[in-house]
C-alpha cells in the first residue's frame, strides 16, 4: 500500500499553543521535533519505505513526523533482536534510528540533527502514509498488520473520551515497536501536547525512578509491569504522583487491578484490543465498555465481534464474552477452550482457580505437544517458595490440585507441575509457546549464571557469578523429597564446569582439596560463586557464599593435572 493523499496537518498534529516553548522530551520543544522531522524530510525524497528502528519514543516520535511530512511508509519490527530486524526490514530502503543503536541491517541510516532550527513554519498538509507494525509472534511467527496513519490518530480521539490530556508527564513501560506503545506513547502525546519521558522503563526499579523525577505522571504500562509493581511497597509512597496508569497488551488479573487500585487515588485504565483491530473497550472495574464509534456483538460462538472506523473490516475475535447490564464480560479465548475426555475446559478458568490460591503468583496452563493432559506452569510469591523448601514439591502439588478439585471435574486437573520464581511473559505479557513447550520438556540441571566480576589483572585469575537456585531443579528429585537442597556433589560439578570454562587447566581433576559445606543450599537462594585459579600450583580455589548475607554454603579447592 503507498503513500496515499495528503490530509491537512491537523489530523495528525494540531496546533500546540506555545509551540515554541511547550516542552516535548527534555531537553526538546515541539518546535525543536517538529523543525528537526523537517530537515529530516527532505534528506528522505527519493525514499520510498523507512525502518524504524529505536525504543525510544522521541526518536520514534520525530520517524514518524518525518516520514509523514515525506510522504513515505514505515514498517516496524515486532523486537529488536537481528532476526526480527532482518525479516522486517525487506523492502526498505533507509533505516530511522539513533547512531547508537547498532545496525541489524544493511540499509543506510538516518538520525536526527537537533541543531535544526527551534523556529518553524507548520506545513499546510501532511501524508497519511501506512505502518506496518508486527505482532509479538507468541504463538508463532510474527504477523505484519498495515494500518494507515490518520486510523490511528482516529483511536486517540476515542481513547482520550477516558484518557483526558493533561500536564502531566508520560512515561512507559511498553515498547513503541508494538501498536498499544506507538498509540499511547507516541501519537496520543503528539495529538495533545504532552510532554514524554522518551526512555522505556524495562524494570520496575525503572519506573520507580521514573515516578520520582516528576511531580505528576500518566504511566503508560502492562499487566505484567504491573503485577512486579504489586508487589513494591514503593507506590504507597509515590501515589500522590501517578495521575493516572493505562495497561493494556494483554489480560490483567483481576487480583492484580483490585492490588493496585487500592492503594492508587485514581483506578487503573485497562484497555482492550489487538494490533489487529486497535483499540475495542476499556474498564476501571469490572465490566468493559467499548470506546466511541467502536461496535460489538457475539457471533453464535460467543465469540466477540468488532467492527470500527480505524478497523479496515469487521474482525472476529477469539475472545470470548457475554453481555451485562452496563457493558460486557470477557471469560476466555476460544482457542483456550479445549476437550479433554469430552469434556469442555477452560485453561483460562483453571488459571484463575490455581492463581487465587495465596501461594501462587502467575500461572499458564497448557497441553503439551503429544500429551492428553494438562500441565500448570506456576510462579510461586514468597509464601509459596517457603512453603516448598518447609514441605517439599509434592506437598504443594496436593495443595493446589485439592484446591482444582474442589471446582473442576477431575479430568481437569493438572497432572505435570513446573514451578518458578517468575514466567518469562514479554512486554505484551504473553508467553513463547516456543519457550513453553521447551520449559516443559527441558530438565533444569542447572541455574543461569551471569558474570558479575572478571579479574585477571593478577593473580590468582578470579570470576565471581551470580545465580538463582531454581525451584525446579533436576537435583532435588528423590534428595530429600521433603526437605530439598542442592546435593553436595552437584555443588562440587557446577564449580569444576566453571573452572574449566574460564581457566586454561590441566586435562585431569586429581583430588578435592579443604572441602567443606557450613551451610544447606536451597531452592530460590541468591547466590555468589567466587572461582580463583592459582596458575602455578595448578588449583582452583572455590566458594558459594550468599549474595546478601555473605554467609558460606560450600568451599573447597580443586587439584588439577597429568594422570600418570
């Protein structure tokens, strides 16, 4: 689809009082963006699709300006990793990015030059080019959906009928790659004259600082963003500084809403809808209202069916809903409703029932490939995870399948279990059903270590890591079922694994020097490994000790050298 006819500048940016002072993203004015997309526009004549690579919602801001006081499309990809780049990026011809950012691409890039004049007459008429935006590819491949500009700038008018502009200071949580980030982060601030945080606040501690830099915010997040910041005391203290948080991007659990909206002076502004068919309803609390001009109704399969100006044909949805008095309920996706035994089941309801328990966190639950029944993926919150290493996993399992007994019939309930700290969902707060699958199959044999210190500048050569015990560990099986801890020789491994990875060592271990364990290690623990090799005697000298308390689990030295 090109570029089609040119609409008057009003539709996509409409005259911002004070437009020479009124700030957009520190240390820029709407004059400095708008002055700067201009330039910008003229080096992109000859042009004909932009790829628009950058989290960062003012360089996203000023693409899309230039791009549409050009005349020519973009196209986005659905993350920033090499693959994803490259396959979005076929059939553009320049790339719109911060020179910071590496390149995934071979195409030419362009970056702003703020230096451009603050002083700037506005263009009459503007371009009402096509985004090609792509979905997250949770259940599979990403799919591109193309959506004209002047569509989406339709939805900010409907969302701000709840969403009211004000002088408060935006900040996000969701990436400007994906429609809800683009919409909300980018169109709806330039439509009103918002002023932004242009950084995408990839961690709760992010949002956090971000909350304390300002004195009033709307924050722009998502279900899974806002189930960490649940659990943070720190929102108690900053309350009178959030004006207002929008989530969207995926399901928000009702437990999670009521958490919040408790402790907040103003309820949450959740928001229903697809890269598909942009923006459909929003709530505070319960039931879901469509926005302005968005239609609904249920086909003969429950499912919701939604037709609006910005949605280029009616879509059907895989939601389903029912109608109430004041709007409607959303109670599953069709494709989350499966037979087991001839029965129909809802993993969505079965989530809900295993996720209200108090030990639970989050939950996704799935039939896994080639499998008749039901397996529970859980992330347990800190009661949880005491009560594992008190009682044991087959102890927590009873716990959680009596509770599914007492809604479900027994065909329903789960008969493989996987527990962690925290589901691996994306910004979205959608789960790969690659990382699932793999999840379910894979035995975890052994933390993710990540390097914390490397120094070889004397000896002896040392490496500090850091690693969660994971909840799951292969090793806790049949060591101690009750009571689980990591085996003392599966500690002696992990320690021999990283010696010979980092250290340039003889070909055999000939003895175990000075082995001691002062302390049992448990499932969740945060802890350090200090690796130190003393070249000239051929040992490596090793301990596990607590990343908060210091306090040790395991030491000892391994003796390298030639068997004779």
């Amino acid at each position: 689809m090109s570029a089609s006819t040119n609409h008057q500048l009003m539709i996509f940016l409409p005259q911002v009082p004070d437009l020479e002072g009124r700030l957009f993203c520190a240390p820029y004015t709407y004059a400095q963006l708008i002055a700067t997309a201009q330039l910008s526009a003229s080096q992109l004549q000859g042009h004909t699709l932009a790829f628009i690579d950058s989290d960062d919602a003012l360089i996203t801001a000023w693409a899309v300006l230039a791009c549409t006081f050009s005349g020519i499309n973009m196209v986005w990809a659905a993350n920033g990793s090499d693959n994803a780049a490259q396959h979005a990026s076929r059939g553009a011809d320049i790339r719109l990015a911060d020179l910071t950012l590496n390149n995934q691409t071979t195409l030419p890039t362009l970056s702003p030059d703020w230096s451009a004049s603050k002083h700037v007459d506005l263009p009459t008429h503007c371009h009402d080019i096509t985004l090609t935006l792509h979905t997250s590819g949770s259940s599979g491949h990403p799919k591109a959906i193309t959506r004209q500009l002047s569509s989406i700038f339709a939805e900010v008018d409907a969302i701000s009928t709840e969403l009211t502009p004000t002088t408060a200071v935006q900040i996000g949580s969701v990436s400007v790659r994906h429609l809800y980030g683009l919409t909300f982060r980018v169109c709806y601030p330039l439509r009103h004259g918002m002023t932004i945080d242009q950084q995408l606040c990839r961690f709760p501690e992010d949002v956090i600082r971000a909350l304390a830099r300002y004195e009033r915010v709307q924050c722009i997040s998502s279900p899974t963003m806002l189930s960490a910041l649940s659990r943070s005391q720190v929102l108690d203290t900053l309350d009178e500084r959030i004006e207002t948080i929008t989530s969207a991007g995926g399901l928000l659990s009702d437990a999670v809403r009521e958490k919040i909206n408790a402790r907040l002076s103003s309820p949450i502004l959740d928001v229903y809808g697809s890269t598909e068919t942009g923006v459909i309803a929003w709530r505070r609390h319960t039931d879901w209202r469509a926005f302005p001009k968005v239609e609904i109704h249920l086909n003969p399969q429950q499912r919701l069916v939604v037709r609006s100006p910005w949605c280029a044909e009616t879509f059907t949805t895989a939601d389903l809903a029912y109608e109430t008095a004041h709007g409607w309920h959303l109670h599953g996706r069709a494709d989350a409703v499966i037979k087991l035994a001839d029965k129909r089941v809802s993993l969505v309801a079965l989530n809900n029932d295993i996720s209200a328990d108090s030990f639970v966190d989050d939950v996704h639950c799935f039939v896994p490939q080639g499998h008749q029944h039901i397996a529970a993926w859980v992330a347990l919150n800190t009661d949880g995870v005491q009560a594992l290493c008190e009682h044991g996993r087959n102890a927590l399992i009873t716990k959680l399948r009596q509770r599914v007994s007492q809604t479900h019939d027994r065909v329903v309930i789960p008969r493989y279990w996987r527990f962690d700290l925290t589901l691996p969902r994306d910004a979205q707060g959608k789960l790969s059903q690659k990382i699932v699958e793999h999840r379910f199959n894979q035995p975890i044999r052994a933390p993710e270590w990540y390097e914390h210190q490397h120094q070889q500048q004397q000896q002896p050569y040392e490496i500090t890591l850091h690693a969660t015990i994971p909840l799951d560990l292969f090793y806790f099986n049949g060591h101690f079922d009750r009571f689980p801890i990591v085996p003392g020789v599966v500690q002696l491994h992990w320690a021999l694994e990283h010696a010979q990875h980092y250290f340039t060592l003889p070909s055999s271990l000939l003895s175990v020097e000075n082995l001691k364990y002062q302390e049992m290690l448990r499932p969740a623990a945060e802890i350090c490994l200090s690796i130190a090799h003393d070249h000239a005697r051929d040992k490596v000298s090793f301990v596990y000790h607590d990343r908060t308390s210091q306090q040790k689990y395991a030491s000892g030295r391994l003796v390298f050298g030639i068997r004779t």
